[in-house]
C-alpha cells in the first residue's frame, strides 16, 4: 500500500459554486494583507501569495485594463444574473433591472472598486469561507498527519463542504485528484480490516468526514454495495464514539455527517419504523426493468426538488412496516422508479429506440406485462411522478388511467406542444405531495427567518421570468408564467416589495419579507410555496391551477392567502399593506407548525413510530382514503381564500 504525498500548500479546490458566489462580491478588495500586496505579488512570481480563492486572475488586473474595465461600468455589485450595465442604465430599462435594493443611483454611478460597499449576507458568506478554510488548512490539525498531508486535505474539503451548504449552497466536493485519493483509502478501509483499525484510532474525525465526502462518488461509480460498505464503517466508529462518551466531539472539525442525514436513510441502513403506525400495506415491486431508474440513488436523492421526493418516498417507505412482502396482503401495489435519475442513468439514450429523450420509462415497458399483480387492480396500483410528467396520452398512461399518481404538480404542460395546459391531477384518484427541499438547505433558510415585527420588506419575489437570460424563452411560452411578468412589472418600484430575477442574497430577502408571491411558472406548481414555509413569509398564490397537498392537514385558509392571477397588483398591494401586525403573527405561528409536513426529513426512525407530521404521513393518510373510501374527494379548498380578518 502506498499514500500518495500532497504538497504542503493544501488548497481548497472543488469550489465552482462559491466561486461563482465570489464572483459577485468585491474580491480584489480582500486580496492584500500584511507584507503582500499588489507589488510584491503581480509583479514577482511568489506562489505564497496565491490559493484556490486569492488567484492572480483576481487579485492582478491585466496589463493595460484597470480594475474597472475589467468589472465594467457602473456598480459591479448590481451585474448579476445576466443583467447588464447596457441593458439597464439605458432610457428604456430592461424588464426587471431594478427592485427596491438596485436602482439606477446605485448602479449606474461608476464606483472605484476599493469603494464598493458589500452585501453583508455576500461578505459575511466569502469571509466565514474564508475563516474555516483558513484554519482547517493553517491550524492545528487535531490527529497526527500521517500519511502526510491526507487528513490535512480532508480538513480542508470538510471546511470547504460544511461552509458552503452553512449558506445554501449545494456543498462543494473535493476536487477530482483529491476525490481519488479519498476513495483510494476508503476503499482500503472497506478491503482490510487493519487499516481501518489503524486509521480510525490515527484521526477519528477524519475518518468519518473522508466517508462522508466521497459516499455519493463511490456509490455513482462503484455501485450502491460498496457505499453501504463504506458507511457501515462511518456508522460503526459513530456508535463507538458515542458509546465511549465522546460525542459530539471536542475540536474544530466541521461534523459533516449531521448535514448528510439522508446518506444511510437512502443506503437502507437506518433504524426501521412502522410508518406512523398506518395499517395501509404496500407491496413494493422490484421490476429489472426499471432498475436502471432508481440509480445512484444518493445523487438523484439531491436533484431538483420536483424530482426528489419519488426517491425519500421509496426509501422510506422500505425501511417501514408498511411494506407487505406478500402480494396478497396488500392494499395497494407501489412501482418505484425515480425521474430524479433522469440523465445519471441516460434516460432516453440507448436504452429504447426511442429518441424522446424526457421518458425514462423504456418504451418496451408494460404494466399489463411486467407487472403480476396488474390485472383488475390496475385502480391499486401507485406511481410517484415529479419532474418529467408523461403527457396524457402517453401509453403508459392510457394503460394505467385508473392508478394513483402521486405528483407534485397539478398541472403540466403538453411536450412541445406549446401554450396548451393539461390538468394532469385527478382530484378523484391522485394525490398531490409537496417538493424536496433538503434538510441543510432547510436549516440555512430556517436561519434567515425572522419574527414578524423584524420585517422591513412588505412583499417578496425573485425568480425567473420571461425577461431572464437564459431561460426567459421558456417563461414566454407558458401562458400560466404571465403573472410573473405582471408582478414584476408592478412591484419592481414600490418602496416596500423586493421584486425581481433570482438574487444571491435570496435567503435574506425572504426572511425579511411579510409576505412572499408564489405565481405559477413554467407550470402551475412552485417550490417558493415550500420555501416560504421555512422562510416564515405568508404565501400569496397567485396560481389559478394549483392544488396544494394535504388538505386535511394542514388548514391553508389559515395561513396563506390565494387570489386570482388576474386581480389587479395595485388593489393586491393595498390589500396586503392593510393586514394588521396582529394578523400575521398569527399566520407566522402557523406557518411554523405546519412546516413539518414539508421536511423530507421527517418521520424516519423513532419518529416513524407514532403519528405524527411528516410528508409521509400526508402520503400515507391520503393514500389511506383512497383504499378505504374508493374514489373520495380530498381535495375541496375552494380558491379565493385568506385568513379570517380578525385575529
Ligand atoms: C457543519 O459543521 C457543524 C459543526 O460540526 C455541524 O454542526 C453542522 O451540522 C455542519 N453542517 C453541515 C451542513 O455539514
Ligand atoms: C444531461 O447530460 C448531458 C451530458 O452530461 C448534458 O449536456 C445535458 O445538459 C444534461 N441535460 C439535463 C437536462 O440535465
Ligand atoms: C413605477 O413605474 C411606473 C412605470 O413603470 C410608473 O407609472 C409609476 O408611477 C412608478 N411608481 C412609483 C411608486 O415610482
């Protein structure tokens, strides 16, 4: 066995994402300290002075261009998101170039660099990077460093990961040379006892965070086997920690497993539940045919929100006493198959002859053939569609129009067929469930929620719209996305709305806000309606198509308020402007209690084991009356509600 020898210097690397976070603050300002500065490093060839973040190419303007040609004109801070000086400090602004936080006085004055003042969400984000890497590369390692340079490297990616989902960011992964060296050892750890014994007592810590990093590449590369190998390991030096009376440890490594909690829920290697005590028994099919759609599970378990929850679903639903092993003692007949793998498993390439490349289902797929349990249950027979809806006339879904589709959206529209919406959602079979929103991604929103009173910003929207960059094409196309530009084309100046495309500061804003819009998009269905739950905001739908989920749950008229999207924005201005203080700090209490309904990460485990408030709990207990009641109505909540008007 031989361990490859880092150099001294350990750089975070793998940072795309921050880096694109960097881009937008004033970097070049944070370059200089102590005795390095502009002379010492742009001139001379000193590569103390660099690091992953603090590059030549951002610190040394290029001969001949100032530091301000290069940002080019105006405040460097307001060009984000594809909006530019050119577009925007022009007569005729583009559609959405200013809100409440960017106006033509700050942005179109050009400003000296070294001047610029920083959004203190942004500053506070490159500096606790900044800081965390910092010391995991320059302070005390915590273990020996042996192999040299190996622990340091996993310090340094823990750091690196840990800050950035801290923010909401994805986490970055160590980078590709680093990744191949961290699952070389803990390939070695799975393949020989003794060095696993030998390495877990050198750097325990370490240990743990190399798994944790490389779990979701091992399992994408080598198989789901080898990563539930590798985090049986992870789970096993854990219970020891903690049995020894060391948990959670003393010292400065970022613990990365507390934000990496679905890893082995989705590896089945979690503790089983008997699913909220539901009596409903589910049998799970295991089609070969499908396989290739339930695979590498932990990354389609990360993927767009819309898509995920098929994965948690299924997982969960597996390590639960729900889950009837003999077909005649079911109640319903569930097929896993996760859209989330759509393009990791090349859906649509290669394994049909097909050349639509947004099925993933292979088109020799056939429930009346490849599945025993079909024929006159067809009405049992559960499916869990997110992203990638088949159209209607799709025949998988002629041929199985009598089955429960489980969706996160009521409404789709048809593939290439332009502006015509389908309602895809039978409010007689089907059940409508929330969209994933990741447990670390929860807890960054979570931390940017504000009470009522702290709330400087009456009304809150930032997200795409037929006047984006890359993807206003789309938004032109779909006649439900119009109240966007309806929205933004009222709201960009009122002095209390904070309104306009996707800003980096997202988090803040929503968490500042009273209220935050929810208008249809591409189609009826949003995740800004999850988020506004963890956010604290009152959701205001503006989304005429839209069925929410859980209704018997959760009393919507309550706590969000839902109008028509063709209501005049002044008159829904004045409308919002006259809700009391009083008013919505009681929809903000309710709001917080109706949130675990929305957290995938709920209901696993003990909690599994009494009823309780989780998605699957919604699931099952809509499932629950469909089996019991045949084709009931669960879905009545007229449109046009709001919260009663005293308090
Ligand atoms: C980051 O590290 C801290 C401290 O160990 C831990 O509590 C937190 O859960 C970690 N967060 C993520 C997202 O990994
Ligand atoms: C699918 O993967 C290909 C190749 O990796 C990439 O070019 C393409 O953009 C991906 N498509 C989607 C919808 O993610
Ligand atoms: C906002 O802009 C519109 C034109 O786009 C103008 O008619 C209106 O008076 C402006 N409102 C405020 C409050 O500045």
């Amino acid at each position: 066995m031989s361990f490859l020898v880092l150099n001294a210097i350990i750089v975070p690397l793998g940072l795309l994402e921050f880096a694109a976070v960097a881009e937008a603050v004033n970097l070049a300002s944070m370059c200089w300290r102590d005795s390095y500065d502009a002379q010492r490093c742009c001139k001379g060839e000193d590569p103390t002075c660099w690091d992953a973040i603090f590059t030549q190419k951002v610190c040394c303007p290029s001969d001949g261009e100032s530091a301000l040609t290069l940002a080019g004109r105006g405040n460097p801070s307001c060009w984000q998101d594809g909006y530019t000086y050119t577009e925007c400090c022009v007569e005729e602004p583009k559609l959405g170039c200013w809100d409440t936080e960017f106006g033509p006085e700050k942005c179109c004055m050009d400003v000296d660099l070294h001047e610029r003042s920083l959004d203190v969400t942004k500053e506070e984000m490159i500096e606790a990077y900044v800081r965390s890497t910092a010391s995991a590369s320059d302070g005390p390692l915590g273990c020996e460093d042996k192999p040299l340079g190996f622990w340091r490297m996993v310090k340094v990616s823990s750091a690196a990961f840990n800050t950035s989902r801290q923010y909401g960011l994805p986490g970055e992964r160590p980078a590709k040379e680093d990744m191949a060296i961290i699952v070389r050892h803990v390939r070695s750890w799975i393949q020989n006892r003794e060095l696993w014994e030998a390495s877990k007592l050198a750097c325990p810590l370490g240990a743990l965070n190399a798994i944790d990093l490389s779990v979701a590449y091992i399992d994408r590369e080598l198989g789901e086997e080898e990563a539930s190998k590798a985090y049986r390991l992870h789970q096993s030096l854990r219970s020891e920690l903690i049995a020894e009376g060391s948990w959670p440890p003393i010292g400065d490594w970022p613990l990365l497993s507390e934000g990496l909690e679905y890893v082995p829920r989705m590896l089945g290697l979690s503790a089983k539940h008997s699913c909220h005590n539901s009596a409903i028994r589910i049998y799970v099919y295991k089609v070969a045919k499908l396989l290739h759609m339930q695979r590498p599970v932990l990354t389609c378990s990360q993927k767009m929100s819309q898509c995920t929850a098929s994965v948690h679903i299924h997982r969960w639903l597996e390590s639960g006493s729900c889950v009837a092993d003999d077909p005649r003692e079911a109640d319903l007949f569930y097929l896993p198959a996760y859209e989330a793998c759509y393009n990791e498993t090349a859906c649509g390439f290669g394994i049909s002859d097909s050349h639509d490349t947004e099925r993933c289902f292979p088109n020799d797929f056939s429930p009346a053939e490849d599945l025993p349990h079909w024929a006159g249950r067809s009405s049992e027979h559960v499916f869990v569609f997110g992203c990638n809806l088949l159209p209607l006339r799709d025949n998988l879904m002629i041929e199985a129009r009598q089955s429960i589709m489980v969706t996160v959206e009521s409404f789709q529209a048809e593939n290439s067929a332009g502006p015509n919406m389908l309602a895809w959602l039978s409010h007689w079979k089907d059940v409508v469930i929330p969209g994933y929103i990741p447990a670390w991604r929860i807890t960054a929103m979570l931390a940017f929620n504000r009470p009522m009173i702290q709330r400087s910003i009456l009304v809150a929207f930032h997200g795409h719209s037929s006047s984006s960059t890359n993807v206003g094409h789309m938004y032109k196309r779909s006649p439900l996305a119009r109240v966007r530009d309806r929205v933004i084309e009222y709201f960009w100046n009122q002095s209390d709305a904070s309104v306009g495309p996707p800003v980096r500061d997202y988090f803040r804003r929503m968490g500042m806000s009273r209220f935050c819009l929810i208008p249809a998009g591409l189609t009826a269905w949003t995740i800004h309606l999850y988020e506004s739950f963890f956010f604290g905001c009152v959701p205001v739908i503006l989304s005429d198509e839209l069925t929410v989920p859980f209704q018997s749950e959760i009393d919507w008229r309550s706590l969000s308020i839902q109008v028509p999207t063709t209501m005049d924005m002044m008159e829904l201005h004045v409308k919002l402007q006259s809700f009391s203080l009083g008013r919505l700090k009681t929809m903000y209490r309710k709001i917080a209690d109706a949130r675990c309904w929305f957290d995938y990460s709920q209901g696993w485990g003990d909690e599994g084991d009494k009823p309780g408030c989780s998605p699957y709990q919604g699931l099952l207990t809509a499932l629950e009356h469909r089996v019991a009641q045949g084709r009931s109505r669960l879905y009545s909540l007229a449109p046009g509600w709001e919260p009663p008007p005293r308090t």
